[in-house]
C-alpha cells in the first residue's frame, strides 16, 4: 500500500532494492527484475523526469534501434491525451536535412518550455552521443534558457552520461541486464531487453501520471498494480495453445511478418527487430508488414498483427477506420495466402478476434476493467510488447541461440 508521503516513498525504494517486494512473474524471472528496477528507480529522478516531460509544450526525443520503437509504442498515448504538446523525433528533423544545432532555435519561436530527451542504453550509440554533442554546442554558444537536457540511459557513466553531467541534465537511471553473457534468456533476457522494457514502461506509467495529473508518486503506484498483472499474462500465455503453435511455426523454415497501426506497427518493430536476429540462424527472414521490401507471405508462414481496436470503428476516435481496414485486410489477405495469422488485440468480441480472420487470438484485460488506467488512455501496446518479448525469449531457447549468436546478428 502505498502512502503519498516522500518519507514513505523513500523508504519504500529501499525496501524494494532489499528485495522485499511482490513477484510479477513465475516463469521469467528479468520480468521481477524489471519491476525491482522501475520500483528501487531513485526517486528525485523519477520526480526530475517527471516535471521536466509535464511542464513541457515541445519534446524531442533522440533514440535508435529498439529503444526508439520502446519510445514509440509508449509515449505515443501521451501525445494524443495532453493538448498542446508536440513530440518529435531526431529522424522527423533529420528527414528535413537539419541536425540538431540547427533545429534547436527553430523550435523556439513557437514554443516555451522544451525539452529535449536522448534514450540510450550503452550510452555509447554513436546515433544518440553525436546529437547529444551537436545540442550541448548550440546551448553553450548560443546560452538558450528555453531547453532541458533528459538523459534515460542504464549507464550514467558512459559517454552521454558524462556530456549529461556536464551540462546540468537531468538522468534518469533505468537498471539493464546484470549478465549478458547468460543464456538462461528466462533470467536475464537477451542483450539490453530489461532495459528497453524498462524504458517502455517509464514512458508509459509516468505519461499516465501526467494525465491523470496526480504527481509523480503515482508512476510507483500504477507500476507496483501493473507489471504483476502483465507478469501473470505473460505467464498464461507462454503455456497456450497460442503460443506453442506460434513458436512451432517460427522454429521450423517459414518467414515471419509482423504488423500494426499508429502504435502497434512501433510493438511490431520492436518484436520484428529481435525475430530477425533469431530466424537469421535457421536461414529466414522478419518483416515488417507494409514496409518498402517486404513481400507477400506465404503457406506456412507466420503473420502476427498488433491491434489496439481489434479491428473495431469508433474505438476511442473514428479515425480508427483506417485501422480497421489496414489490419483485416492484412489478416485476411494472409490466411487466403496459406500463412497462420497470429492476433494480439485489445478488444474482446472485435473482428480481428475472429476465428475466421485470425488463426490464434490473444486479448488484453480492457482498460475500463482493470480499474487502474484511466479513461481515454491505454497501456495496451506496453502490455503487448512485454508479452511478445517472450517469443523472443522461448524461440531463442528452442534454436540455442547464443549471446554471440545476437552480437553477430546485431549489424555494424
């Protein structure tokens, strides 16, 4: 039970990094990993990050690989729940030639309050410390006040970390893998999944604490009544019929597809970068669906569709007919094609969930119903990219993947 003291709130974090805390999960043990870590997380950065990303009416966000897709698949359902805030991405303005130097000042004539947020696990990623670098050199030279510094890294003493220090940014410090060279995936996960889960989680509990407008003590709340109930989901499903007929399918020669919408095609790169890595070994390919090269699949196949709507009109906003459109007819175009179509939805009784459309279909508590988040905001992509995070984690098992296995597989 939590008490909305600051007293308490410490002494809970020191409870927490004692281990004295509730299990979310059974089976996967860097899922409980990543509970401790978001509940032991230092609470003046919680509060820090938490202020800086409220009292901002602009936010761009540097990050790569699936970290970015993390960002994404969250804070995407911030955006569309608080006015008068935009987001950008560093590759939104580095589409339009500019580097962040030169988009800084730009920004400035139209907002007040900006903040600008770098995520990188290593904190060594060339495509996060070069912006960083570039952004440090337009504050000093031109002494703008309008602008604050977040660092989400897993290493506070890596190279942005200390161009953070240095320049009086705020770090938010979100624990990663403690054994990288394991593999016992149940234990420590692969590469640095605890912590782009973790980020994944940050973004989207703090941003519902931003909503819900009630302070930055509710993100430990929502955390400690969330991940146990993802924790058991993720259980469940790792011993059904789904999952075992979709890991049979992966496992042998076939391709895999993965798709979504809006925040679902960010979940469904987040899975399909792992999945390439891992059907690389048996000779196979991970696509996107909808992407520039990506082909039509076919029998035997494996396509899995992210869908907050299940394919239903008027969830949440009319706009959602494009959905709908997009992800029943991708659904039941690869059916007709011989492929096994793979579900993950957020609305019972939708058409996606159909037996008709869908070869196998998982749903998501709804929102209303778990009596935690509010109206008009969801968590159902995070929900979504925790529980396909142990595809990943049971195919890697099945094919014997190594660490070095993943490093090779990761590109340059």
């Amino acid at each position: 039970m939590w008490v909305r003291c600051e007293k308490h709130l410490y002494l809970h974090t020191i409870f927490v990094s004692l281990g004295f805390m509730p299990t979310a999960s059974e089976k996967f043990n860097y899922v409980n990993k990543i509970f401790k870590n978001l509940l032991g997380a230092k609470q003046y950065q919680i509060k820090e990050t938490y202020d800086a990303l409220k009292n901002s009416d602009f936010l761009l966000v540097t990050s790569a690989g699936r970290s970015e897709r993390a960002f994404e698949s969250s804070f995407g359902e911030v955006q569309r729940n608080i006015d008068g805030l935009t987001v950008l991405r560093y590759n939104d303005i580095a589409l339009r030639g500019d580097t962040l130097d030169i988009a800084a000042p730009k920004h400035e004539i139209d907002h007040k309050n900006l903040l600008a947020a770098f995520v990188t696990g290593s904190g060594e990623t060339p495509d996060t410390t070069d912006p960083m670098r570039q952004f440090t050199s337009y504050l000093k030279n031109s002494k703008s006040d309008k602008w604050k510094t977040l660092l989400v890294t897993q290493s506070p003493n890596s190279t942005a970390g200390k161009i953070a220090k240095e320049n009086g940014g705020i770090i938010l410090e979100l624990r990663g893998s403690e054994n990288k060279s394991s593999t016992n995936y149940r234990e420590n996960a692969i590469m640095r999944d605890p912590f782009e889960l973790a980020e994944l989680c940050a973004f989207q509990y703090l941003g519902q604490a931003m909503v819900e407008g009630e302070g930055y003590e509710r993100f430990y709340e929502i955390v400690e009544k969330k991940l146990p109930k993802i924790g058991q989901k993720m259980d469940e499903w790792s011993d059904s019929e789904m999952c075992n007929c979709l890991l049979d399918n992966l496992e042998r020669h076939s391709d895999a597809f993965v798709g979504g919408r809006r925040g679902g095609r960010s979940t469904a790169r987040f899975l399909v970068k792992r999945l390439a890595q891992e059907k690389q070994k048996i000779r196979d390919q991970s696509y996107n669906i909808g992407g520039e090269n990506t082909p039509e699949p076919r029998i035997g196949d494996a396509v899995i569709i992210n869908s907050k709507s299940g394919g239903l009109e008027n969830y949440y906003s009319p706009t959602l007919k494009e959905e709908k459109s997009h992800v029943l007819s991708w659904a039941t175009k690869a059916k007709k094609l011989g492929a096994s179509v793979y579900s993950f939805v957020g609305t019972e009784n939708s058409p996606l969930a159909d037996s008709k459309i869908s070869n196998h279909t998982v749903v998501f508590d709804s929102d209303a119903d778990d009596k935690i988040t509010p109206k008009g905001y969801s968590d159902k992509y995070a929900q979504i990219a925790m529980l396909q995070n142990n595809i990943s984690i049971l195919l890697a098992e099945r094919l014997k993947m190594t660490p070095e296995d993943f490093r090779k597989s990761h590109g340059f």
